[in-house]
C-alpha cells in the first residue's frame, strides 16, 4: 500500500491524562489511580509505551485510541493539535492482544470483510478488492491469503500469520494511526521479530503507530522511535528511545554490557537493578553523582517519576504539549461519552454482509448441522421406538402418550442447551468489531438469530417431529401433525432464546450451562406432570406461567386427546374413556382457544427472551 510523498502520520498528543478505577483495597472500596498526569506526545513513527505488570501501559493505549469507559478518565487527547472527531475509533486502527478473527474464514475473507463493512458505500467493489490484494501483498500473506485462519477443528494458518491477519483488517481502511495492545503476545522471538519489522516498515511510509508492549528483545527495541515509560500509573521517561539508556545513566542507573535495555528498564523499576559507576562504587539510585553513604543510613527519598520531572526531557515534552494545546479554541474539551459511531454501511448492507459471514461459518461447520442433526433423528428413533405405534386402550393409552410428549419436550428443551455458547464463543470478536464500528449491535443479533434458528434448530426439529409422530402411532391427521410439529417447534424456539437471553449475559460458558439447566429443571417441575400445581404454596404457584414444558406438554395432550375415546374390551363388555375427561381432570382447557392459547404463550416467551436477549448484548461494554 504505497503512500502519497505528502501524506504524512498523524500526532497524537495527551494532556494530563488521569484515570482512576473504584477497586477494593483492605476490604474497603477506594479509588485506585491507574494513570495520573500523564503528557505525551507520539508521532509518525514506532511509538512503544512499556512498563512492567500493572504500570498502566494498556491503559494508555486504551484511552489515546478513544476505547476506555470515560467513567474516571479526565485529561485531553488530540490528533493533529484537534479534538478526537466522533468517529475517530472508526477511521483509525487497533488491533487487540488476542486474536479476533473468525477462524473458518480464509485469511482473504476476513480482510474482504472488514474492507466491506467499514469503507464507505462509494467506494467501488473493485477498489475494495484492490485494497484487499494490497494489504495482502504488503503484510506477506499472499502464500496462505485463500487459507482458512484455524480453529480448534481446522488446522489453519501460523501464529504470526494470524497476527499480520488481525493487522491487516485494520490496513484496510489505510488509518493513519494503527495502536496495537501487545503485538508480540504468545509469537515466539523470531516471529515477534518480523511482526515488528513488518510495523517498522508501515511507520516509515507514512503511519503512526503506536502499542504497548512488555519485555521486547532488542532486536525489537533498536525499531523504537518514541518511548514511553510507565511505572505505576507515572511517567518516568518519554522522548527518543536511544537516547533512554544515557538519561538512565545520567541518574545513576547503568546498564551493564550485554544486558537488554527494556529488561534493565524493568529492573531499575521493580528495584532489582544496582548502579554501578566504572570503577565499582555505588551510585545513589535517585541522584546521579552523588555517591550513597551508607555509613549514616541516608536514603533518597526521590523517585523515577520525579527525577523524570527534572530533566530536559520532561521541559521539551512540556513545552510541546503546551504548544500544541495553545491552538485549541478556549481549550475546549471533548469527552468520550460525546463520540458516537456513525457506520459507513447502511444497516442493510451490514445485515448483507454479516449474513454471509454467518452462513460460512456454519457450511463449514459441519459439526454444528451435519452432527447435530443426526443426534436429533437418532433421538427421535429411540423415543419412537420405545413408544412405538401406541395402542388405544384404557390402561395404557393415555398414560403412554403423556409420557412420550414427556420425554419428547424434554429431549426438545435440552437439546438446545448448546444455544447458550452462540453469543459467549464470539464475545471477543463481537466486542472488537462493534467497537470499530463495523456493524450495529442490533445487525449482529437479527443474523445470529436468523441462522441459529432456522439450520440449526428448524431443521433437525422437523426431522424430529416427523420420524417421532408416525413412529409413536398419534393421530393420522394432516391439522394434528401440522398442531405437534408447530407446537415442538416453538418448544424449541422459546428454550433456545432462552439460552440466547442467559447466552448474552454471562461471559463464561461454565456459568451459562449451569444456569440454563436450572432454568430448565425448575420449568420442569412446574409443569404440572411431576407435582400438582394445586398442592404447591399460593406464592410458588405463579411460576408455573414461565414453564414451557406446561404450555408445550398441555398443547400436545389437547391435540392428541381431545375428541379421542380409550376403550378396552373384556368379555365382550367394552369401558371408554373419554380423552376429554382426561384433560377436565388435569384442568387443561381444550376448546379451540385452549389449545392455541399455548402457542400464544410459547410464541410470547420467545419473544420476550428474544428482547432481553438483545438489550443484555447492547449492555455488555464496547469499551474497556
């Protein structure tokens, strides 16, 4: 991707940045200061932030790149000496530490995507294939750009190819600021070495970047244009990163030959590193010439970060900000919680696009149709056969029918227990792309929910309605097969947007299919098969409404039974049973509305769980 000679990156600059979070310390709640003060300035070039474990470092980066919760954030960034513009998390670029790609995606598929959502509708679809070859081309990945990225049941492409891949669907919008949080994170040295390199490569054409990393070999370090040092939430460097080891120096702090700069820069900061003058002699840690005297116990009592404040360094970097906030009309401020996204894609061209997206992962997910669907007609075999082609008598012939739409419900509720991953497994992914802005949350939810329920539980249902009914014997009637295949099949519906509802609530799989299989048990129970809703306290009884085995179980019988007589004949005297009296009995109304009414209710807890399934995924938050 070549770059115009007058293009040139964009300055990021932070103005007394500070950011405290509420955390609990000795029992009680308090506020726990992240960043304090922080000014910088990073341009066009390899900008690193470092710091040890908890300096603060990722959230720096965090709120340059305009992706952290204003909630305890105060200070100012800019870009170009200019307030972030709202959409500025949608024109610049950020890769996150983990990978969020989608991995049944060839690598070419997964840039082609993001170029489709998050350029704008004016460019041609031939300029965004352009682009697409062009980032290719530029990150190396021509070789596997038409191999699918991996998933734990595909092999797919490398580490680091899965790295320059989730780099590369930021390139494809060309942003003239790429932050990346942790690039080299789980990459061994050499291909830690090359992603570096290949940023390296991106600064000097033209682009700002700017990330955070830990602990780089100096292979890595030697790449640095502008470093940013941070401990415990404090500045204690910020200018050129080969001019660090002679500032540390000039404060006592040598770097032995040999010794990698950034480990001796965690050193000096978790105070494991000794200074050492030429000819053996202590130096005082804080002060650079002044020999300690250890004889009277003297101890400094100044810190990096103060000693910071007194160099030079901290004086140019003051005056630069100073400059540049100088420029701001009133020293107006823009606030994060002020920056909406506005998507470059309509809502129709999202829902397009994601679609097929979704439509890929499932075809080659074969697992997720082929498999499961053979379960279910394997289940349905079983259960038909257990119940196979139902007698009509007295001692049987009811019971047996109550107890194979028993089991029947069962099987259809438990069976989409497996929704409860959709939204858990795509978090990350989620999380990333409707913070870049991407899609809008409510384009996400329509898909997943259009191609969960239609081949993953429309489909094997019907195959599991039709081999069980005519196995079991029910009525050969085409309006009471049409009432059981409607009636298992909102079943299925409202357990799934159920699993959705807990699905998009909860972050850890564990903890979903624990409280999905409450759920479920306790609508079994209140179904009124297992225990008489009459004998149960008048504050429990209300519980009954919720379950969905009630409504299904009482469809079923209505559509089974009623109109239908039971007969056994013992020397030549036939007794009857009226199918009408059973459900009297039971208290199931079975006029015409007392059947429709609960498909009603299925249809009404399917909809409601569907709704809060959908609010719980706008809550979950965009940003960190």
């Amino acid at each position: 991707m070549s770059t115009h000679p007058d293009e040139k990156g964009a300055t990021i600059s932070c103005h007394d940045v500070t950011y405290d979070v509420k955390a609990k310390i000795d029992g009680k709640t308090r506020k726990k200061h992240i960043l304090k003060g922080i000014n910088g300035v990073f341009g066009q070039g390899m900008n690193a932030i470092l710091g040890p474990t908890g300096s603060g470092k990722t959230s720096l980066l965090d709120v340059l790149a305009a992706r952290k919760e204003p909630k305890g954030l105060a200070g100012q960034v800019l870009i170009d000496g200019k307030p972030l513009p709202k959409n500025f998390r949608l024109i610049s670029g950020y890769v996150v530490q983990d990978d969020v790609i989608m991995g049944t995606l060839t690598v070419r598929e997964n840039l082609a995507f993001s170029a489709a959502l998050r350029l704008p509708e004016e460019i041609s679809n031939e300029e965004r294939k352009s682009r697409v070859d062009e980032v290719v081309i530029e990150l190396g990945l021509t070789h596997c750009a038409d191999t699918k990225v991996g998933t734990e049941f595909i092999r797919g492409v490398s580490g680091g190819e899965r790295k320059r891949t989730n780099i590369g669907m930021e390139l494809v919008i060309k942003p003239r600021v790429l932050f990346l949080d942790e690039p080299t994170t789980g990459l061994d040295a050499s291909t830690a070495n090359a992603v570096i390199h290949l940023l390296a490569s991106l600064s000097k054409r033209g682009r700002t970047i700017l990330f955070s990393i830990h602990q780089p070999r100096f292979k890595i370090f030697r790449l640095f244009d502008t470093m940013h040092l941070l401990s415990l939430g404090e500045t204690i460097y910020h200018g050129p990163a080969e001019e660090a080891l002679g500032y540390f120096s000039s404060i006592g702090y040598e770097c032995q030959p040999h010794n990698n700069p950034p480990d001796f820069f965690l050193d000096v900061i978790n105070g494991e590193s000794t200074s050492m003058n030429l000819d053996g002699t202590e130096y005082n840690n804080s002060k650079g010439n002044e020999k300690l005297d250890t004889a009277n116990g003297k101890e400094s009592q100044l810190t990096l970060a103060t000693e910071f404040l007194k160099s030079h360094y901290y004086s140019d970097l003051k005056t630069a900000v100073n400059r540049i906030w100088e420029n701001i009309p009133d020293g107006k401020l823009v606030t994060a919680n002020e920056q909406n996204i506005e998507y470059p894609c309509s809502f129709s061209k999202q829902l397009v696009h994601v679609s097929q997206r979704t439509a890929l992962n499932i075809i080659r997910n074969p697992f997720l149709t082929v498999a499961g669907t053979v379960v279910v007609i394997f289940l349905s075999i079983v259960i038909g056969g257990i119940y196979f082609q139902l007698d009509n008598s007295v001692e049987t012939g009811i019971q047996n029918r109550i107890g194979a739409f028993f089991f029947l419900i069962m099987q259809q509720v438990f069976s989409n227990m497996s929704a409860v991953e959709l939204f858990i497994q795509e978090r990350a992914i989620f999380v990333h792309e409707s913070a870049s802005g991407f899609y809008q949350v409510s384009t996400y939810f329509c898909c997943k929910c259009i191609f969960d329920l239609l081949p993953l539980r429309t489909i094997p249902s019907l195959f599991y309605c039709t081999i069980s009914y005519w196995m079991i014997g029910l009525r050969a009637n085409a309006g009471a097969f049409f009432m059981y295949t409607l009636t298992l099949l909102l079943t299925g519906y409202a357990a799934t947007a159920i699993a959705f509802a807990i699905s998009s609530s909860v972050s850890l799989a564990a903890t979903g299919t624990l409280f999905i299989a409450i759920c479920f048990v306790l609508m079994m129970v209140f179904s009124g098969l297992l225990v008489n809703i009459n004998s149960l306290p008048v504050w429990l009884r209300w519980l009954q409404y919720l379950s969905i085995y009630r409504y299904s179980q009482n469809a079923l019988a209505v559509n089974e039974l009623s109109g239908q007589k039971f007969c056994t004949t013992t020397l030549n005297i036939s007794t009857c049973v009226d199918g009408n009296f059973y459900l009297t009995q039971q208290g199931i109304d079975y006029s015409p509305w007392g059947l429709w009414q609960n498909q009603v209710a299925l249809f009404s807890i399917t909809v409601g769980f569907l709704v809060l399934a959908y609010i719980q995924l706008r809550r979950i938050p965009k940003l960190k």
